[in-house]
C-alpha cells in the first residue's frame, strides 16, 4: 500500500476486502474474514486470530483481541495490496511496532506472506438468517 494513498482509496480498500478470502499460495492454508472493522484469521492446521482492524497510508493495522495468549492486545502493522480480486498480505510481528518494508516471497520461512482468492464456497451461502 503506498503512502500516499488517499482516504478515498482506502474506504474503496475497506468495501473490496469485506467478506472470505481463502489462501492460495503461502507458507500454509489460512483464511481470512473481513466484516466491517473485524477480522478473524485462521491457519487451518492450527490457531485462529480475531480482532479488529484499520486501514493506514501505509497499510493495515490489525490488533488482535483472540488467540495465542502471546498475541493477545498486540497490534500486528501489515502490508497489503488488492489487485484484480487477489490479495496479497503480510502481517509485522505482533507487538513489534514493525511493518514489513516489503512483501517477501511466500515461501520465505522468516517471515509470513499470503495470496488469497475470495472463498466463493462462502460467498454462495448469501446471508445469515
């Protein structure tokens, strides 16, 4: 997300991230949902994340309110890009302060980088009743 993004495009961001993403390519398989200001992630072969999140200039700041006990009331600074329906994200240490200077390679086993697809499985449901 470049700095010098306006608050215009990133209300248009917020509107087009809504909803289930489904990875396909990163170092495991995760999903993402995105309803309005909160978040939960899980790696399907392990922990789930939850919490609320907002969009800067210089990314996405997500603070996770459930999880790992070591994560818990951190604030993870990531990157993200949306592109044609993809989305490609890579979240900072929780409670580092540090945001990613750039999206590594995916299967970079320093740090973690997904690309994620809508789940349109999900999408098919319609709403809850």
């Amino acid at each position: 997300m470049p700095a010098t993004s306006s608050p215009t495009r990133l209300r248009t961001d917020w509107e087009l991230l809504q909803g289930a993403w489904r990875s396909v390519a990163g170092p495991c398989e995760a999903r993402l949902l995105i309803a309005g200001d909160h978040f939960s992630f899980e790696f399907l072969d392990g922990d789930i994340y939850m919490g609320t999140f907002v969009l800067t200039p210089e990314g996405m700041d997500m603070h996770i309110l459930a999880g790992p006990a070591e994560h818990r009331g951190k604030t993870a600074l990531c990157l993200y890009r949306l592109e044609g329906g993809v989305l490609q994200w890579s979240p900072g240490r929780p409670g580092s302060q540090r945001r990613p200077s750039r999206f590594p390679e995916v299967d970079d086993p320093r740090s973690l980088s997904f690309v994620f697809r809508r789940d349109r499985r999900l999408a098919r449901r319609g709403p809850l009743r």
